[in-house]
C-alpha cells in the first residue's frame, strides 16, 4: 500500500512547552543543592564538605524510590489518559502516592531511631569528632524531611504528565530560591552549620508541598485525590517501569561509599571535599538533561500509545540537541573558569585549589557522553523498552563505573578524576555494541498497519485524506459498514474542527492517526492545533435543519456507532481517541 507523506507539526512545539519549564526547574533545583556545599564550605571548610559528601548516599535512597515511583507512576498514568481511561489513571496516581508516602515514613523513622549505625556504614564514628557530629545533624534532618521529599519530587512527575508542567517547575524553582536563601540564613547568618543546611533543604520541599496541593483539586486537569482500592501490583509494575531511573542511585550509592572511602585512604578529607565539590558543580549540567528526560518521558509515552515512532525518535532528538546546547554554556564555565567554582566551595588552599581546578577539567569532557546516556535512557523508558534502559542504566551506574573507579584509584589520586568521562564513554560504546548484537525485536504495532497524515485546516485537504483513510480500510479487508463507519467519523470530526474549531484562524494543523487493530477494530488518533474544541460537544439544537445541527448530527452519529472515545487537551493542542 502506498505511503502517505507525514509533516509532524506539533513534536517540537509541545515539547518546548515541556522543556522550558524543565530547564528552569533544573536549573533551580541545581542551584540549591549546591547552595548547601557552597554555604557548608564558606562557614565550615574542608570537614563541613566532607560531612556533606558523606551523607549523599542518604540522598540516593530516597532517590531510589521516589524516582522510580513517580518515573514509573507518571508513564503509566500518561498512557492510560492517552488510551482514554481516565479513571484508571487517577486511580493509579493515588495507589502510587499512597505506597510512596508509606515508604518515606518508615525511611524517615528507621533512619533516626538508627541514625549512629547508619553514619557508620556510611563512613563516620563518633571518634571522628566534629565531622562525625555534622554528618548526624545533617544526615538526621534530611531523613526525617523524607515524606516531603517524596511527595514534592513525585507530585512533579504526575504535574508534568497531566499537562501542567508550568507549576511543576514554578513549585521547584520557588521553593529552590527559598532553600538558597534560607542556607544563607540558618549557616551563613545564624551559624547552623550543617543543621542549617539541612532544614534550608526540607523547608524548601515542603514550599512545593504547599504550592502543589491546589493542583489536585483543578477542573481542567485530571490528578485528584480519591480513596481507591489498592492494587500491589500495579503499583509494583509502576516502580519496575521507573526502576531504570532508580537503579541508578542504587549503583551511586554504592559508588559514593567507594568513592570517598578509596579518597579517606589515599589522600584524607582534602580529596573528600574535592570530590563533593565536583559532585555539587556536575548538576549544574546533569540536572540540565535529568529535566530534559522528565519533559520528554509524558510525550513519548503519549506517542507510544498512538505508535508514532517518528515522532518519539525526534521528541528524544530535540531534546539531545537543546540540552547539549545549554550543556555547552555550563561547559564553558567549567573550563574557563575552574578557579571561581573552587573558590565559591571554599577550597581556598594551594593544594585543595590545584586538585579542583584539575578535576573539574577532566571532568568536563565526559559530560555530552553523560547526557546522551541519560536521554537514552528515558527515551527506552518512556516507550516500554525497560530492558535497555535497565542495561544502560546498569552499565553507566555499576557494572563499567565501578571496575574503572577501582583501575583509576589503583593508578592513585593523580589519575582518579579520568574515571568519569571515561565511565560515560565506555558506557555508550558497550551499550551499544550489546544492542546491535542482541538485535531488536518489534514490540508495538506493524508499521503496516498504521496510516497518518497531517493536513492543513482548509477543506479542499479533507479529499486527500480520505482517499487515503479509504485505501487503508480496504487494504486490510474493513467490512463494507465498518469502512463507511470510519470514513464517515474521520471527515465529519475534520470538518467539524475546520469549521467550528479554527474559525477564522489560517495556519492550523490536523494529524489524523489510524490504527489498524489485530482485533479487526480501528483506533483513530486526531490531534488538532485549533483552540480548545471537542466535537462531541455539538449539541442538536432547535428542530430547524441549518449547518450546526447536521454537524451536530454527525457527532451524534458518531456517539451511536463507536465503540468509545475519549478528549484531552494536551499541552495547548486538542487530541481526540475513538474506537470503531
């Protein structure tokens, strides 16, 4: 069967309206994170970085599970609303939710009844003293701030999936500012140390907290909050879909531990705060592609139920290459100016000074390895190929890191910094390599069976397009009702938004998707670019016969004969679902 040709007019448009908003939120939580180092450092030095490095592993658990959670929770949620089940995404959101906050509570309650036994697996004892005493103020209020974390950084997946992506980044980049000021407050003003540090952090969950809430009550978006029966295995299926972004911290966490216990022997807690330093300036780019993956993950998904691969190959090629280019800005500070990162943490000495400004060089050149990593890495999760992204996520996080971590120690401290960009680009290389070995097999819809084509607002486009909806029915043998039914549903739902949708606007776009089902059913996907207009709106009005009324009749003839449908506005467009 013949080809029709496809012009994708809505990819890049509604993902810069997912992708701004993420960049800010990044850039803000970046800014904050590193606000406690950099604070810690100017009041406390040397020890107060190390107590902070020392307690990122605590960061990693909660990370493991909210992530993984609220990844995996808000992909799911995203694909039932674009198979039109709405009930069942709410109910899942709330299933979700409920298992996260039960999770964070016992965190939050082991972690401080437990807390000296915890440090010491972390790698400080009372006889350490003053390092030993900041790490349990800090480590202690973080844990306890828990169920904030867990409801902030999840209730950001699920806003973002339910097309309202601008609060989730005005909650994060809002209460980052106020964790920034607050570190300056607690440590820098009243001298908190690394207690202060720690309280900046969990006030500024718990800002998105509030700003978040009202959300879940909106009339055009669809999260709320309801009491529904749990289903462990849905929720289970959730945190397995995520867990590509969660077993990360699980390899880091263990990375960490290595790490600064290998820095503690060879060199003491110089190379410890040198190694925080470094961790802190990296968000400033990873977070940068961390944001990117979270504004693309809804919109694969959103495609994969409409198996539109060329589009889900171009959302992840957008965002690969907008990212890089403001990677490339942080790039560039990086290694014009090593000097000014090394004196904002602190590290004022000759030697601390020579190791930071060595470190973050080197360390520079394996970030571009590092975001394409972590785009593949959604873009695999976000389409439901979870095993590659639980290999590449297991590969850049343990199974390549971890050896080259041990090899560059093994060489000594002069060469340990190379361990990073060699990490991303061994990753890549070995990653790639198994791929193209194991082959890949088809997991969606036959490219056969799909017909899209996206036509102008004008109804001289509606001819061609449904010669081509007519061609594709009798390819795949549609019974003589069936493919009057869908002819009939795709030009009367066209020409209602032409007409009733677009009014006097010129330059609007119809993409009109029609799946083939193996059921002998056909699924059709409309996304139009008009303001907000759902056709089955149109209402039988007086018994006069005039345009509004046989378009109402159409929709209502429609209503009759489908199977189901389902309207949305998503990300500023409207997108229609109807099984014939």
């Amino acid at each position: 069967m013949k080809k029709k040709k496809n012009q994708d007019q809505f990819t890049g448009k509604i993902l810069k309206k997912l992708w701004i908003p993420a960049m800010f939120s990044a850039m803000g939580l970046a800014f904050a994170d590193i606000a406690d180092a950099v604070v810690v450092g100017q009041r406390m030095g040397v020890t107060g970085l190390a107590a902070i490095s020392i307690c990122l592993p605590i960061y990693m658990v909660l990370n493991i599970f909210m992530h993984s959670l609220g990844q995996g929770g808000s992909i799911r949620f995203a694909k039932l609303l674009a198979e039109g089940k709405r009930e069942e995404a709410v109910a899942c959101f709330n299933r979700v939710m409920c298992i996260g906050l039960a999770i964070s509570i016992l965190i939050a309650v082991f972690g401080n009844v437990f807390v000296q036994p915890v440090l010491s697996v972390l790698g400080t004892v009372p006889a350490d003293g003053a390092l030993y005493e900041a790490c349990r103020a800090y480590g202690g209020i973080i844990l306890g701030g828990a169920p904030a974390f867990f409801f902030a950084y999840m209730g950001n997946y699920f806003l973002i999936s339910d097309d309202n992506q601008k609060l989730a980044s005005v909650g994060f980049v809002v209460a980052n500012a106020i964790d920034i000021v607050m570190n300056i407050l607690l440590v820098l003003v009243f001298d908190l140390g690394a207690a202060g540090a720690a309280w900046a952090t969990v006030i500024g969950m718990l800002v998105v907290v509030v700003i978040y809430l009202p959300a879940f009550w909106q009339k055009n978006h669809f999260l709320r909050f309801r009491v529904c029966k749990m289903d462990v295995r849905e929720v289970w299926g959730c945190f397995r879909t995520g867990f590509a972004v969660g077993i990360q911290y699980i390899f880091q966490f263990i990375f960490l531990l290595t790490a600064n216990n290998l820095l503690m022997r060879m060199a003491g807690a110089t190379e410890v705060a040198v190694f925080d330093m470094l961790q802190n300036a990296s968000y400033l780019i990873l977070y940068l592609y961390e944001g990117a993956r979270k504004a693309m993950s809804p919109l694969i998904s959103t495609y994969d139920g409409e198996q539109n691969r060329e589009g889900e190959w171009k959302t992840l090629w957008l965002a690969q290459t907008w990212t890089t280019a403001v990677g490339f800005v942080m790039i560039a500070v990086f290694l014009a100016a090593p000097q000014l990162l090394c004196s904002l943490f602190g590290l004022a000495g000759a030697v601390e000074y020579a190791v930071g400004m060595k470190a973050l060089r080197i360390y520079s050149l394996g970030v571009v390895f590092a975001g394409a990593n972590i785009l593949f890495e959604g873009y695999f999760q976000a389409c439901g190929k979870e095993k590659n992204a639980y290999v590449l996520a297991s590969l850049r996080g343990g199974v390549v890191q971890l050896p080259i971590t041990f090899f560059f120690a093994w060489l000594g401290v002069k060469y340990f910094w190379w361990l990073f960009p060699a990490t991303e680009i061994a990753t890549m290389i070995i990653f790639f390599f198994w791929k193209h070995w194991k082959g890949e097999k088809n997991t969606g819809v036959e490219p056969e069976r799909l017909f899209r084509q996206t036509i102008h607002n004008h109804n001289e486009d509606l001819a061609p397009l449904m010669d081509g909806v007519e061609e594709f029915c009798r390819h795949w043998q549609a019974s003589q009702n069936q493919q009057y039914f869908v002819l009939m549903t795709v030009e009367e739902i066209c020409a209602a938004i032409i007409k009733n949708g677009f009014g006097e606007q010129s330059d609007g776009y119809i993409q009109v998707t029609l799946i083939a089902l193996d059921s002998g059913d056909f699924e059709l996907h409309i996304r139009d670019s008009a303001k907000a207009f759902n056709p089955f709106t149109l209402e039988l009005g007086s018994d006069q016969i005039d345009e509004m009324n046989m378009d109402a009749m159409g929709m209502e003839l429609i209503r009759g004969t489908a199977k189901d449908f389902f309207y949305r506005k998503y990300q500023g467009y409207n997108t229609l679902i109807v099984w014939i």
